[in-house]
C-alpha cells in the first residue's frame, strides 16, 4: 500500500446564527444566493435552513486539506457577513428550540423530515465528516468493519456539545445523542464483505426504509458514491489545529488498518456491549472514564484505547508525513482537554449565559480563519 496517495475529502457543517443573540436564524437560502458559482458548488443544504454544509472533495494530503478548509471558512465568513449571519461551530448548538426549525424543500430532505418529524427538527447538531480513500470495495468493508473499535476514542478527542436546549447536558458532548435517535445511526453491523453490504443496502431501499444509500447514517460508513471509507463521528471544531489533527489522525488510523487489511490479518472480534459501553462514556464522561476493553472486556480507560490507537496509527503518520499533526497534536488535546472542557469555562466566566459563549464562538470562528479579507 502507497499510504501517500490517501487521498482526503472534508465535510463541516456550520451554524448560521443572529450574532447578537447567538440564536439560529434561517439563513441558508440567502447564502447560498449569495455566494458565487465557485463557492456554489461546494456549499449545500442539510436538513434545516439553519445549517449549512461545506465540501472538500479529493484532497491529496492534510496540507491540501486543511488550506481549503481555511479558505472555505473565510469565504462562508465574507458572504455572510453582509447578511447579517454569523458563523457558529460545535457538535450542537446550545440553546435554540427545536420548535423553530424548518425544513429545506430539497425533495430529498422532505423525505427525511416526513420520516422522522420531531426526531429530524430536534436534530440540532453539526458534525466533522472526514472521507479516506480506500479504493478497493472489499477493503473499505474490512476497515470499516475494523474502525468501530476506534470510533469512542475519536469521539471523545472530539467532544464540543457539553450544552443543549439551554442546558448543561453533564455530557463532554450530546451531539450522538441527539443525532443517534435517528434510526440507521450508531454503529454499523459488521459485515462480511462488499456483497453482504451491498444486500443490506438493498433490502432497506426495497421497504421503503432509505431511498439511497446516504440515508444510513452509521459512524463509519463504507461509502457507495466514493472510493472512500467516510468517519462520521467526529464534532466540529472551533480550532483549525484541532480540525487538522483530527483529519490527519483519521487517515492514518485508515492507513494502518489497510496495512492489516493486506496482511491479510483477521478482524478484531469486536463485542457490541463492549463497544457501547465505551461509545457511551465517550459522550457522557470522556477519556479518563473506565471501560470494557472493545475485544477482551477487561476493564481499562478510554485514554489506553487513544494510546494504543496512536501506537499503532505513530508509523503510518511518520510515512504520510503528518506526525506532529496526527501525534503530537492528539497529545495537546489530551493535555488541555477537548473543546466542551473551554466551552464550560466559557459558560462559567460569562455567569452562565450561552448567547455570550456563543458570541465568543464567533470571534474565535474569525480569528482561527485568519481571513484577509475581514482584516479591518
């Protein structure tokens, strides 16, 4: 395997926000009039008016990835500017009423919404979706299959949703609760090759339960549109160093389990209790929270799981180039703790008033982009 043509696809998804009072304001059809063809073509609805979707397709390393990130930002910055719209990021917005939310009249979202009704409208969340290429159909199956193992500690060194509905959830992040009501969520079955998934997809499309394959919404999907293996599980991340070190460490990790994949190593024999006892700490309590080991069930932290997560992934970084950002930057985050953690200060400093952390959110928003352009 030539671990350097990993190629990368990024997705965020972004807050459209009043800036005064930090609320969602529905937005997106503004913007997207707004912006030029160029910028057009990489922007896109979600399931509310109040979210709007970035896409960086192809990538040919984290360098590449994160420039165009960075102008993405900026660029979303400049247009909305104007409108009166500011930029929010986190894993969920923290205290606007579901009860508002309006679904965007693409034929595709109004199926979900008439799907899933309150589920869908109560689904405030915003997530970093991270694509690695993996050519080969029967290996995207295997590393998918493998990278359930990895998807709490992921999680954890992301969490960025410690508030919703105007409250303090006592979770480091709410976002997968919140989204893994919808059914389809969560973790995927494993599956025993491209054909078996292939099967599955089938079945649901011929019930009626999904009209394509996009609406699984696992937190690893094998994907069918792309040579790619897509994480979904990751927060947004105020901090472009945070966002850098979380993609650079998703493609190495993606690259290690391809090593095994042509080894021709077995799979971990992974127990699903186990994986959802430490998917649910991940949420609720972080890294430093005991955990049933995902293969052996004996009880160790969530932190060994990140270490040995970095002890295996450390050689693949080394080769792709991208260690201190995959390494040594998972390291700054376990030391200074994820972005819920600063969040919770935040809240704390500003005598517990959440349009304020909001407020806060925007100026770091602008000020991690570095946007010529707002210069002044």
């Amino acid at each position: 395997m030539d671990a350097l043509s990993l190629t990368l696809g990024v997705e965020e998804e972004y807050q459209l926000c009043d800036p005064e009072s930090g609320d969602l304001t529905p937005a997106v059809d503004a913007i997207l009039g707004a912006a030029g063809p160029e910028l057009r073509e990489i922007l896109g609805y979600e399931l509310l008016h109040t979210v709007l979707e970035g896409s960086i397709a192809r990538s040919a390393d984290v360098g590449e990835a994160m420039t165009r990130v960075r102008a993405l930002r900026c660029d979303v910055l400049e247009v909305a500017a104007p409108l009166g719209v500011a930029i929010g990021i986190g894993g969920v917005h923290p205290f606007a009423r579901w009860q508002d939310q309006e679904f965007v009249a693409t034929e595709a979202y109004q199926w979900v919404g008439h799907q899933l009704q309150y589920l869908a409208r109560r689904n405030l969340s915003f997530g970093l979706h991270v694509h690695v290429q993996v050519e080969d159909p029967e290996a995207r199956v295997y590393v998918a299959n493998q990278l359930r193992r990895w998807c709490a500690p992921l999680l954890a060194l992301s969490a960025n949703a410690p508030f919703f509905e105007g409250a303090d959830t006592g979770f480091e992040t709410i976002r997968m609760h919140v989204f893994g009501s919808f059914p389809r969520t969560g973790f995927a079955p494993r599956f025993e090759d491209w054909a078996h998934h292939t099967r599955v997809l089938d079945a649901l499309t011929a019930s009626g339960a999904i009209t394509k394959p996009r609406q699984v919404w696992w937190n690893v999907r094998p994907h069918v549109t792309y040579p790619t293996v897509e994480l979904r599980m990751l927060d947004m991340q105020i901090g472009l160093d945070r966002t850098r070190t979380l993609i650079a460490l998703s493609q190495a990790v993606v690259a290690e389990l391809l090593s095994r994949w042509e080894a021709r190593e077995p799979e971990w024999e992974l127990e699903p209790a186990y994986l959802a006892d430490g998917w649910f700490k991940a949420q609720r309590f972080g890294w430093d929270e005991p955990i049933a080991h995902p293969v052996s069930g004996e009880t160790v932290r969530l932190r060994d799981e990140i270490e040995e997560m970095l002890r295996l992934a450390r050689p693949w970084a080394v080769s792709l180039g991208t260690a201190a950002e995959a390494i040594d930057g998972t390291r700054r985050i376990l030391a200074e703790g994820p972005e819920a953690e600063w969040q919770r200060k935040e809240w704390q400093a500003r005598g517990r008033d959440l349009g304020a952390v909001q407020r806060r959110i925007f100026a770091r928003v602008q000020q991690e982009a570095r946007c010529e352009a707002l210069v002044g």
